[in-house]
C-alpha cells in the first residue's frame, strides 16, 4: 500500500489539475453562452445557439441559426482557452478564431440600443486599428482623440456606411474579445455583426440574420458575463466534456 501512495496522490493531483482547467475554461460566473460550430476548419459557415447556465446546467434560450464565418474557415484564437495544437489566427488570414471569448459592448450606427450588454455608438470618426505595428492595434478608437494619422492603414472603419458607400454590416454587432491583450499579428477587430447575404462569409468575424441580432442584443447582459465559443465539429467533439460545454438542440 505505501508503494502505490505516490502513484495514488500524482493520480490525485493529474485529475485535480483537469478539473482545474475545465473549470476556468468557462468564468463560473458566466451564465450565458454562445456555441457557433462549424463543420471543420475550412468551413465558412455554421450554427450559432444561445445557452443560459441554470442551476449549474446550460439549457437552450432558442433553436440554433445559421451564421457565416471567415472566408477561410477558421483557427485557434487568443481567449481564455489554453493554447491548442492546430491553425492559428493570424491578420490579415480570412480566419474566425476559434476558442473561448468573452463579449464586449455592442456597437451600432444609431445613437443607442436597448441592450443589457452596453452600447457604444459609432461615428464617422471611429475606427478599429489592424496595423500590425500599430500601438492602437486592436482597438476601437476616434480619431477625434488620436488624430487622423493614428489610423493611417487601418481597413476598419466602424462606419461602414460612411466610408463604404453604405455598407450596413456594422449597423448592428457586439465585440468578441479575441486576442485581450493585443498581440501585435494575432488577429484584430473581431466582431459579430449583420451578414451582407445569407451564407456570405465574412473577413474574421460572425455574421448572421438582423432579427437573429436584434434578438441576441436584447438577450445579452454584461452583469451575467457572457462569453462566445466557436469551434469546428471534431474540436467540440474533443473538448465538450472538459471544457463543460452545452449540448447543442435542434
């Protein structure tokens, strides 16, 4: 018995540190969730279902939808996941990073939208900054504040409409916080937002349906700390159990 004790107590810890992780995969404090599974890495597109945690379990709000992705499918991000094995997320690459992501303030062209999760109105002098060098990358900023030149090179005005002759994919979206710390090259400006067409992939981010939109935003609350995963199916398949990840409805 004593030989086996030291086995038994590294048993112990192995199993303890699992849960650990699983465990901080998804904040405890998180009671809402948004799954978006793709069938594999390449895909453009997939299926996006809300959850609520209710005494420790995920349950469906509403039946799954149809979302469109990265023009190049997808991979692993920059969130409270661990570093996974597979595709990174790169600029510039096409790519919806794939992992664990909590949400930040909506954003839209109207002055303001009843949302719990917090509204920021977009001007024509706001911008999201994708230049790799760049100290402002992967911030929204106004160039009111930080001068013109401060933009210079960016492709991601947040009024589209204004600067891209009346595109309205902007108009209504929320921020998915790939890549928290800013890792200069790891992908910026990630968002969900209006698709221009149905299944019309997108540079990076989440598109869907402006009903589907209007619904989340008036569902979403940051108090309840809601987060975004994305994976393709043979990802979700692998890490449901120990990331604690709800099991999808029709």
């Amino acid at each position: 018995m004593n030989a086996l004790l030291p086995i038994l107590l590294l048993m112990a810890t192995l199993t303890g540190n699992r849960a650990d992780a699983a465990s901080s995969v998804i904040p405890d404090d998180s009671t809402q969730l948004l799954m978006v599974t793709t069938a594999d890495w390449q895909a453009t597109g997939g299926r996006l279902q809300a959850f609520e945690r209710i005494d420790g379990a995920w349950r469906a709000v509403r039946p799954a939808f149809a979302v469109s992705v990265g023009t190049q499918g997808s991979a692993w991000g920059l969130g409270l996941h661990p570093p996974q094995d597979g595709p990174q997320k790169r600029e510039g690459d096409g790519k919806a990073p794939a992992g664990v992501f909590e949400l930040g303030s909506a954003f839209g062209y109207a002055p303001a939208n009843a949302t719990a999760l917090g509204y920021q109105p977009m001007t024509e002098s706001d911008w999201c900054v994708d230049v790799n060098d760049s100290p402002l990358y992967n911030r929204i900023v106004s160039t009111d504040d930080v001068g013109d030149a401060a933009v210079a090179g960016s492709s991601e005005p947040m009024r589209r409409d204004l600067h891209r002759d009346g595109d309205r994919v902007y108009a209504k979206g929320f921020v998915i916080a790939h890549n928290p710390n800013n890792v200069s090259g790891a992908g910026s400006c990630i968002f969900a937002h209006l698709w221009r067409a149905p299944g019309t992939p997108t540079a990076g981010c989440t598109a869907m349906p402006e009903t589907e939109m209007d619904a989340l935003l008036a569902w979403l609350d940051r108090s309840r700390r809601p987060v975004l995963v994305l994976l393709p199916e043979s990802e979700y398949r692998r890490l449901q159990a120990d990331w604690q990840l709800p099991e999808r409805n029709p």
